[in-house]
C-alpha cells in the first residue's frame, strides 16, 4: 500500500457557484460565475495520500453540515468514485478527502453541486483522470440527485464546465454551451434565510397549462437564439419564469418588492437564483450593479452572514488550484 500511495500527488481542486434555471430555463439552463473582486465564490476540496480512507470538513460554512463523514455527499462520491474505478480494474488507493464548504447550503446557488463537482473533479485529478468529462457528468449527476430528489444537471454542468449550459436529455452529451453575454455584470444577493430544494420543488403544481407551457418553449427558444445572435436586448427581455418564480417568490424576503426596485434601477433582468434564497440581477454596466449591490446590501440581507456580489461569467468552470504563501487558495 505505501508504495502505491507515494505514485500519487496532492490535489485541490475549486467549483464555482452557478445560478440554476436563469429564470427562463426550469432545469434546463444553467450559468457559472466568478465575482469581479478575484474571491474564489464556491467549494475546494483536497486529495491527498493516506494510510486508510479518511474525511475532514474546514470553510465558513462547515458548521452548517454535519461533521461526520457519512452524512457528507463528498464521502458518497469518494465510495462512488471507488467503485467506478473497480469495474474498470484501476487500482484504488487510501486518500484523506478534506470539503473546504465556503457556500452556505440550500442557497440557491448551486451548493450541493459545488461539492460534488469538486469531489468528482479532484478524486479524478488525483488517479490522472481515467474519465472524460461526459463520464464525470454522468457520474455527477447521479450524486447530485441524492440530495435534490431528481438527476438535473443545471448546477451540476455549468459548474463543472463553465459558461452557461444548455441541458440536454441524451446521455451521449448532457449539455450544450451557449454564446455568453460576457459583458453583463450579475449581483447576486444571499439574504441567509433557508430555502430548501425539496420544499422549493413541492411549491410547484403537478401540471400547468397548456398556455404555459407554450409560453416557456417560446421564450427558451428565443433566449437561446438571442444568446446566438448576441442580441442582449432581446435576450433578458425573454429572460422570464413561467414555470417557478411564481410559486416560490414566497420563499424569498419581500421578492416582488426588491425585484421592482431592482427593474427601476436599470436592472436587465431580476430572478431567482434556483430555488431561492438567492436572487440575481443582470445589469448592463458596473456602476448599475454597484449601486444594486449597496441597496440589496442594506435592504435584502436577513443576518450578518447574508452576502451581495457582483460577478461576471465563469467561462472556465471547476480548476485545479494552488495555496500561496499566506495559506489562501489562488486560481
């Protein structure tokens, strides 16, 4: 064992939050994001050697999971991990798995898939990468579905690759990358209030209309185009939610009326960020997004660990990172 332990390196990896949905696309669109500021907004998790399998849970928001490995989704991925490297005969080695949490769980902003993806993407790294990448989504997305109920790939594919996706149900290619509005400057505002997504998922009715339906396959359809043709105008006029904004604006501190503050300061577009609590707004320039990011600052945080940050396009997606000197990881 220790001769096959010293083979491998150490690893950390980082995944990035990402809003679901993006209003117009229920479980079909999905848009990673780096904040402008440089911060590293998401999860990291680290692989290293060990004698035996062990886990360790660090980050600011550590003390919102249970401590013990168990209950932990990156322990569930580290077994599924192993197993797939059995059925392809891969010899398994012991590993310490430590889950730096530095996004508040039921967010809204891709929490569960930040761990995941960091988990899957890092153990991947670690054994030099004996999956591509549709494997590894695939593999995901099955993870992620023990915590939400459903396999959606929305959180799971755009964090992992980065940019916006566009889910596809094929298991030969999850997802379709999108032309991005690089541009656009996105704020988004945690109020630090719970929103869970199985409760967030039973709020919606078990059918909708016809006209609904028709509704949200047009304005989709057109998002997607609009994203083709670089059309901004056309693309956040479309950029509506038909399908769950109307069911779960409840959920979220006094939504309709910050959405329309927002839309009077020169906001693009205002929705929800997955299931809530975490709501975004597109603005066409810096200084809109600043004075969005002070006002929702003083009126839609709920504790002191709510928080507001402006963010553009993540066009990269989960990255292997370093730790400099002073012990803080850099991308």
């Amino acid at each position: 064992m220790s001769e096959a332990v010293s083979e491998y390196q150490n690893v950390r990896v980082f995944a990035p939050v990402s809003i679901g949905n993006v209003s117009v696309g229920f479980d079909s669109l999905g848009l990673a994001l780096r904040p402008i500021d440089g911060q590293l907004l998401g999860d990291v998790v680290a692989i290293e050697p060990a004698i035996k399998n062990s886990f360790e849970l660090k980050g600011d928001f550590a003390d919102r999971l249970p401590a013990d490995k168990e209950s932990n989704i990156v322990w569930s991925v580290l077994q599924t991990f192993e197993a797939a490297l059995l059925k392809r005969q891969i010899q398994v080695v012991a590993v310490k798995i430590t889950l730096h949490k530095n996004i508040p769980v039921c967010s809204g902003l891709g929490s569960s898939a930040c761990s995941v993806v960091a988990a899957f993407a890092a153990l991947n790294y670690f054994y030099q990468q004996p999956f591509n990448d549709q494997q590894l989504l695939l593999l995901m997305g099955q993870a992620e579905a023990e915590i939400s109920g459903s396999v959606h790939y929305d959180n799971v594919a755009p964090c992992f690759l980065g940019g916006m996706q566009l889910m596809l149900h094929n298991q030969a290619q999850v997802a379709l990358s999108l032309p991005l509005f690089e541009a656009v400057y996105w704020v988004l505002a945690y109020p630090d209030v719970v929103v869970s997504t199985h409760a967030a998922r039973a709020l919606l009715p078990p059918n909708y209309e016809r006209s609904t339906l028709i509704r949200f396959g047009q304005n989709l359809a057109g998002f997607v185009a609009a994203c083709y043709q670089q059309d901004q105008a056309l693309a956040f006029a479309l950029l509506k939610d038909e399908v769950a904004e109307p069911y779960r604006a409840k959920l979220l501190p006094n939504f309709e009326q910050t959405k329309a503050q927002l839309l009077n300061m020169g906001s693009l577009s205002v929705g929800i960020s997955g299931s809530g609590p975490t709501l975004f707004s597109a603005c066409a320039d810096l200084q809109t997004a600043q004075d969005q990011a002070s006002w929702l600052a003083e009126n839609y945080l709920q504790t002191e660990h709510g928080f507001v940050t402006i963010c553009q396009a993540d066009s990269v997606g989960t990255r292997l990172i370093k730790t400099d000197r002073k012990n803080k990881d850099t991308a």
